[in-house]
C-alpha cells in the first residue's frame, strides 16, 4: 500500500480527522486516483473498525470517532468522486421513526454506511411513514433504515413497511430494522428484510442484501 494511503488508513482507525484530511489532499496531489483513496484509505480501513469492534477491541466512542474521521476525509473526496461519477454501493433512506428522537445510533450507522462506500439519506428523527415511502421512491433507493430505541415507537417500523407497499415499490426497496429494543423475530414479524444489532452488523448486512 502507498505509505500515504498507509498513514490515512491508520489515521481513520484511530480517529484522527485533521491527519485524514492532510493525507486525502496529499494523495490527490500525487494523482492517486480517487476511487483507490476512497477503497484502500477510507473503506477498507472502516472495514478495520469494524472488525476491531466486533472483536471487542474497540467500543461505540472509538467506533464513533473513526466514523467522524473518515467522514472528514470523505468530505474532501466526495467532489472528486462525483466528477467522475464514481456508483456508489446503494442508496440508503435512513431514519428514527415516528415518535422517537434518539439519533445517535441511527447517526452512526450512517457514518458506517458512509465508510463502506453507500449513500446515505439521512431524513433525522421522528419520521412520518409516508416521508420514507417518499424519499424512497424520490432518490431511488435501494434501502431504507429504520431506527427506534423505545419500545412504544418501535411497532412505528410496522407502518413504514405498510407504507412503502402502499406506495408500489415494496419490492425494489429492502427494509432493515435496528434499535436497542429491536431483535431479529420482530423483524420477522413486521415483514423487514433484516435486523441489525448495531453499525458494523448493518453494514454487512446491506451488502448482503
């Protein structure tokens, strides 16, 4: 590996966002082709963190750390990527549904989505159904990400689901539930694609899906 895609891929797995930006501006001033930055520097070391994370070496704070760091870089690249129309891994609607306003872990599930090369739409917290059978069907998205971290909003995921049937498109959208109160057998209850324990599992899961 280049030593500066080295030095960045370390940078972001320790959470150093002002290192990551230096060495995303160093390596495009060598020429290093932006989609080797985004897959060597970025990805593959958020890849790292989640590998460090499920093996309890690191926990959600260093987690959320690199994810901000990564973004940094990622800020930085994105323009390049864009003029040369880099596809991303899939569009994903994600959101914390209708009556909650936690976000934290819906934020870094985002960052993870983020760092694993998709592209995220963020609709915030406390969102109606028909605004995620909406931004579904206006971006095109292949994926739409539900979050709930209260029991009584939970049961909201249901609805988001009905939604997006209602709307035609059930079939072009996987649905993926998370959230502290969440498990697997209520995904399968509510008809959802799958269930994620946390960031690092929602990552894989997406591209499995």
């Amino acid at each position: 590996m280049d030593a500066t895609l080295q030095t960045m891929f370390d940078a972001v797995v320790a959470g150093e966002a002002r290192e990551v930006e230096t060495c995303v501006r160093t390596a495009l001033g060598a020429g290093i082709p932006p989609e080797r930055i985004l897959t060597t520097g970025l990805i593959g070391a958020m890849s790292q963190v989640g590998v460090l994370f499920e093996g309890g070496e690191l926990y959600v704070p260093e987690m959320l750390v690199a994810a901000r760091a990564m973004q940094a870089g990622l800020t930085l690249l994105r323009p390049h990527l864009v003029e040369l129309g880099i596809p991303t891994a899939g569009k994903v609607i994600l959101g914390t549904v209708r009556g909650d306003l936690h976000d934290i872990g819906k934020n870094l599930v985002g960052m993870m989505l983020e760092g694993a090369g998709f592209e995220v739409i963020d609709l915030g917290t406390d969102v109606a159904p028909e605004r995620f059978a909406n931004a579904a069907r206006e971006h095109g998205a292949g994926y739409v990400g539900l979050s709930a971290l209260l029991t009584t909003t939970m049961r909201n995921m249901r609805e988001v689901i009905e939604a997006i049937d209602d709307m035609g498109i059930r079939d072009k959208v996987r649905v993926v539930v998370g959230g502290a109160p969440v498990t697997d057998a209520f995904a399968k209850e509510i008809g959802a694609d799958g269930y994620a324990a946390d960031a690092s599992r929602a990552v894989s899961l997406l591209k499995s899906l």
